[in-house]
C-alpha cells in the first residue's frame, strides 16, 4: 500500500521552513511530503485554504500541525482523504472552541506578556490587529534550544498571526473521528506543556513528550518530530487491524474540561 502524502502545517510567528530538517527526514524514507504556506489570518478562513490544498493531494493524506497549526488540522482534517492527524507541540481544539477560550483553563505562558500588537487593512479598508513576538524575548519564549544566531534570524523574520485567529471557534474536530498522534514539548514557554497534554488526551492521541524541547522542536528535534510522523504514516499505511503502535502510548479515554477542575463550556 503506498505511504499517504505527509502534509506539514506550520503555526504562527513562523514559516514553513521550520520544517526544514522533518522534510529532509521523512524523504529520507521515501515519504512523499508537502508544506504549504498557512495565511495566519484566521482559523476559519486559513482551514479553508488548508482543504483546498488537501484537495488536490492525489490519495490519501496525514496532517501534521505545529502550534496554531494543529487547531487547522482539526478543522481541515474532517477532509475524506486524511487518514491521520499528527500534533506537535500544538493546541488541540474542540468542536466550537477557540483557542483563547481553551487556553483561558490553563496558566497563562510567557508568551502573552511578549506580544507586540500591528495594525494592517481587511478587504473593505477597516484596520485589524495581528501580533508578532517581540524580538528580544523570541528566542527565550519561542525556541530556547535552538542556536541564538538561529533564534535570532527567526525572531527577525517572524510571520504576525491576526488576532482573530485565537477567538474564532473550530467548526468540527477531526480528531474523533480520526486516528492522532501528539508530541509535546516539556519545556514550550508558547503553549503550555499542561494545554498540549490536555488536548492531546482529550482526542484520545497516541503521545510522545520530550521533556527539554522549547516550542521550535521542529527545528531542535526533527529526527524526533519525524520518528512520531513517520509511526503515523505506518499506522495509516496498514489495515487499522494490524496498526502498529512503535512503543507510543495507548489511547486514554478523552477528558473532559470538567475532569480538569476547570469551568464547563
């Protein structure tokens, strides 16, 4: 059965070049991968633009989402031909959640108070706001364990995220419906480890966690990044009988937010 085509979904404040050493991993093994560009403009809108992608990948497709990323492949993920979702250090909505509301459970990370607010036009003239990380404070918040040459290039190229993006709510969850897999950052200081282990128990994921890695584990850990997508693509690649599991945990029944002590939608 041929491998599905792997579909790598950056998140926000960066680029699809993240991805640079996980694309050179998975071709390495003869994985056929793409990564698109992703908007940052809103969940809604940067979903649809992701399903017209997925549209015109011939058979089937895994989706990997890093960060913001990963609430686009829930949305995007309910597409026919994606077999399988894959988390990376990302935030993992619920069908009518946003991201903030999520996010408002949990402790609030360092990277709230680093944000720097811009102004740019929609289409009708009116101003929106988006937000970058300041660049000063990137390299601790966003990838501490990366080189500080590299962080600092990262810092200085960063791509703004509008802020609409984190209060529009997810319109479906592909994930209960879809195998997923999920690896999560131990020491990410943008999405906290407690928010990706929450999300990621809650879709009933398969987990690996690396207890050091900052927020770019993309960048730190590819060849780890990989080893998890590449569980991913074995698993799709087989009858769902015989899937392989490759040492990852077993599915945990999904919480609730009232099995985390925190308020009912």
């Amino acid at each position: 059965m041929p491998h599905p085509t792997v579909v790598l979904v950056h998140g926000a404040f960066a680029d699809a070049t993240g991805w640079m050493g996980v694309i050179a991993e998975l071709r390495s093994s003869g994985i056929p991968v793409i990564a698109p560009p992703n908007p940052l403009r809103g969940l809604t809108s940067d979903a649809a633009y992701l399903a017209s992608v997925l549209t015109q990948v011939e058979g089937a497709a895994v989706l990997v989402g890093h960060a913001y990323g990963g609430a686009l492949i829930t949305v995007a993920g309910a597409a026919e031909n994606v077999v399988g979702l894959v988390y990376v250090a990302a935030y993992v909505p619920d069908e009518g959640e946003s991201l903030g509301r999520l996010q408002e459970e949990f402790p609030v990370p360092p990277l709230t108070d680093s944000l720097k607010e811009w102004t740019y036009p929609l289409h009708d003239g009116a101003p929106a706001v988006e937000v970058t990380i300041e660049e000063q404070a990137f390299p601790t918040v966003f990838a501490a364990d990366v080189p500080e040459d590299i962080a600092g290039v990262l810092a200085a190229a960063q791509r703004p995220v509008a802020a609409a993006a984190f209060t529009e709510p997810a319109a479906v969850a592909a994930w209960r419906t879809k195998p997923s897999w999920a690896l999560v950052a131990g020491a990410d200081r943008t999405i906290g480890p407690e928010v990706q282990r929450f999300g990621a128990a809650r879709a009933g994921a398969l987990v690996a966690e690396l207890p050091a890695a900052s927020h770019a584990v993309a960048l730190s850990e590819p060849s780890r990044v990989a080893d998890l997508i590449k569980a991913a693509v074995r698993a799709t690649s087989c009858p769902p009988a015989r899937r392989p599991t490759d040492g990852q945990t077993d599915r945990a029944p999904r919480p609730r937010l009232s099995d985390q002590g925190v308020r009912q939608p």
